[in-house]
C-alpha cells in the first residue's frame, strides 16, 4: 500500500500547487477499489491496465487482473480512463 499512497499524496500536492493548469494522469489500476482511491486524489484520467512486463508476469504466475475485467470495474469511477496500449500476448486456456 505504500506506493498508492504515496501516489495520492504527490498527486494531491501537485493538484495544491498547480491548480487546474496542468493535466494530472494517475495509474496503473486495475480494480474498483485502485480507481477510486486514485480519483480522491483529483487526477483529470486514470490509467488502466499494466505494462506489457507486468502482464506477462501475471501470465507466468497466474495473478493478475484481464484487462477487459479492469475497464469493467475502473469506468464505475467517476474519472475519464486511458489504456496503456494493450496486450500484445493472449495466452490460450
């Protein structure tokens, strides 16, 4: 928990000090409970997803969060969302 929370943080800070005359892109989030921790902080986007490094760790270990799984569950915040690209490996199952 302690790089969310240090994310909030920064981002509170820099929405304190710049006002509304920057754009502030949070993430990656992958769940519900991500997003909106992330949007109390007042970024104008969230960024969904992970890099493609941290997908094919997940397809290694077998944790992580799909990716249509995550838009699902991160548009319920009251944020606009951006991806990170995509996945450029589907593993078959």
């Amino acid at each position: 928990m302690a790089i969310p929370k240090r994310s909030n943080r920064t981002i509170r800070s820099l929405r304190e000090t710049f006002k509304e005359n920057i754009m502030i892109i949070a993430g990656n989030v992958a769940t519900y409970a991500g997003a909106d921790y992330l949007a109390a902080a007042a970024p104008m986007l969230l960024k969904w997803g992970s890099s493609g490094i941290v997908v094919h760790d997940a397809i290694k270990t077998g944790f992580g969060v799909p990716q249509l799984s995550a838009i699902q569950d991160c548009r319920k915040v009251d944020r606009a969302i951006i991806a990170d690209g995509g996945s450029d490996f589907l593993p078959m199952r």
